[in-house]
C-alpha cells in the first residue's frame, strides 16, 4: 500500500514537473523559431532613446516652414498642406519611437496593432480585427489586419491599405510607420466636413482603410485578406490605394495600373485614367513626384502589399519615397523622415479620391 502511494506521488510529482517544463520552454521555441527563419539577431528589448515627439515635431515644423509655397493653381493651401503634414509626423513618431519594433506575428506586433485600434476608434470607427496565421521557422503565430469601414453613397469600395509590421530589431520610421501615418491622417480627415458627415461619407462609394499585418513575412496579411474575398466583393473595388515607405527622401515615387502584365483584362480605360488623374495633380499642386516613378512599369520586386490586389485584377496606386536604403534595417530611424513627403502623398490621395466622383 505504501508503495503504490508512493508510485502515485512520484507521477503527480513527474506530470508537474513535465507541465512546468513545456511552460518554460515556450520562450525558447520562440528563439528557436525565430533564429531558423531569420538568423543569429539581438533579443534585447525595444527602448526608446534620442529626442522626444515633441522636439522632433518641433525640427518637422522648421523643415515645412521653409518649403517654397504652392503654386497659383494649387487648391490645397500652404496651411492645409502643412496640417496634414504635421499630423501624419505625430502618428509616425508615436508608432516608430513608443512602439518601436513590431516584428511580424510577435508582441511588439500585437502592442502595435492596439495602438491602432485606439486611435481609429476615437476617430469614431469600429475596427475589425480580422486575425490569420502565420509561420514563422516552425512555429505558427497569429497576426492581424485591422479593417474599418467609412459608408458612402453607393455599392464601390475603395481600399487604403499600408502594413503596419516591421522586421526584427528596427523601428521601421520608413517602412512602414511613414504609410501607416498617413492613413492614419486620411483617415480621420476623411471622417470629418466636409467629407463626411456623421460617419457616412460624400463619396459614392465606400472607403476601407485597411493596415496589413506581416507584411514582411511575404504579404501574408494582405493575402490572407483578398484570400477570403468572393469574387463579387473583388470586383466591387474601384481601385485599391497602398503606401509603403513614403516618409524618406525627396520625391514621391507612384507606381499606377498602368497595364496588367499577369491577367491581361484590367480595365485599360480605368487604368490609364487612375495614372493620368495622379499626374494632373502633381502638376497642379506641384508637389515633389518624379515623372520618372509615374512612367514605371509594375515589378513585383520593388511591390508591397498592392501586389495580391493586382493578382486578382483590381487596379493599384502605390506610393513610395525614393530613398528605401535603410528599409528592413535598424537604421531606418526617425531622422531620415522628411515629413513633406508625408502631406504630399495625403494631398495626392484626397484630390485623387474627389476625382473618382466623377468617373
């Protein structure tokens, strides 16, 4: 009798013992996981350093300040311009400096995806979290597309979409807090007068801002969302808006649906209006757009989260900045940002959105 008590103590002692051992060994999976997909990196946690948002928003207001004014046959004034500027910045510091890192499918990723919600949500939306899986190494790790709605006046969508991840062990001030900032922006511009009113917009189609999760684990996110489409919900998107890597150097880049070199049946007339509508307002406003970037055939190299979009035939607009040096490094730091950039592609996407009435 004693023995066999003793034998069931020593097997509740052994379970115990097993059960605290798997709990313990989850974080070393996770390194394990994370160094067969990425390599040997620095798991030191993420610690903001240098100036506060306050004093860089200070040295952004100093650069706008001195930017020549627009030209005569501009319809966004200076102080629009600058508005929209210094408010995409904030968004961008407050991702890239209090966040700091958001690895795909991690943590940081998930603090970074609360933060969103947040803020749209006090812009007045109800975000969706629309959640996926993702593998990493040989783990599966859960992401999320954060989704919400503006109603408009009639049955079109229009997307807005900017990733919102980062690789390991950088900020991602560039890639992609710059895109996810002026989302941001148009976001809660476009819940405002006299865009909107109580939450419906003007506009005769609805607008969908979308921010991608892991979009560097190989556009999972965005995948995974036109994935779940049915071919009816495709084929209501008048055209889907993306930005990735606006905040650094000194021009634009946009990359429209100027053919379609997958599928071949992209609408050409749709096509060349969207690419043409962009440069009358480059023109117009004369903001900082290269030519060269508008006459850019499409390659899926240099594509961001647009590029499952254009797999299934909706027109794209994507927008870059032409300096992607540091991008999936740790140097890809606040300082680089030029916050011009930022109010330009904000600019070019409210006149574009305001043009698509009339098509």
């Amino acid at each position: 009798m004693t023995r066999w008590k003793f034998k069931r103590l020593s097997l509740a002692w052994l379970s115990l013992l097993v059960v605290i051992l798997l709990a313990a060994c989850r974080p070393i999976d996770d390194q394990i996981g994370h160094f067969i997909a990425h390599g040997p990196t620095s798991t030191r946690p993420y610690v903001a350093t240098g100036p506060s948002c306050t004093e860089l928003e200070e040295e952004a207001q100093e650069t706008l300040a001195s930017v020549r004014p627009p030209p005569a046959t501009a319809r966004f004034s200076a102080a629009e311009r600058q508005a929209l500027a210094m408010t995409a910045f904030g968004h961008l510091c407050e991702l890239a400096r209090e966040v700091g890192w958001r690895q795909s499918a991690t943590k940081e990723e998930s603090k970074a995806a609360e933060l969103l919600v947040d803020r749209f949500t006090g812009f007045g939306y109800s975000p969706e979290m629309q959640d996926f899986t993702v593998r990493i190494g040989h783990l599966r790790r859960k992401s999320s597309n954060i989704i919400l709605e503006l109603p408009g006046q009639g049955e079109d969508v229009v997307i807005l979409g900017a990733h919102y991840d980062t690789v390991r062990n950088s900020v991602g001030a560039n890639d992609n807090a710059s895109g996810v900032s002026v989302l941001l922006t148009l976001a809660e511009k476009l819940a405002q007068p006299p865009w909107s009113s109580q939450m419906v917009s003007d506009f005769p189609f609805t607008l969908r801002f979308i921010a991608f999760g892991s979009e560097e684990t190989g556009l999972t996110g965005s995948g995974h969302y036109v994935r779940q489409l049915t071919d009816e919900e495709l084929g209501a998107i008048k055209v889907m808006i993306n930005f990735d890597s606006v905040g650094s150097g000194t021009f634009l880049y946009f990359r429209g649906p100027i053919d379609s070199q997958l599928t071949g049946y992209v609408s050409e007339t749709l096509n060349s209006w969207l690419t043409g509508q962009v440069s009358e307002t480059v023109n117009r406003e004369g903001v900082s757009v290269s030519a060269m970037g508008m006459r850019e055939g499409w390659n899926i190299s240099g594509s961001s989260d647009e590029a499952v979009f254009r797999y299934r035939d909706v027109p794209t607009i994507y927008f870059f900045g032409n300096d992607t040096a540091r991008a999936n490094t740790r140097d890809d730091t606040i300082e680089f940002i030029n916050p011009v950039l930022l109010g330009d592609a904000a600019l070019l996407v409210l006149d574009l959105l305001a043009s698509l009435e009339d098509l």
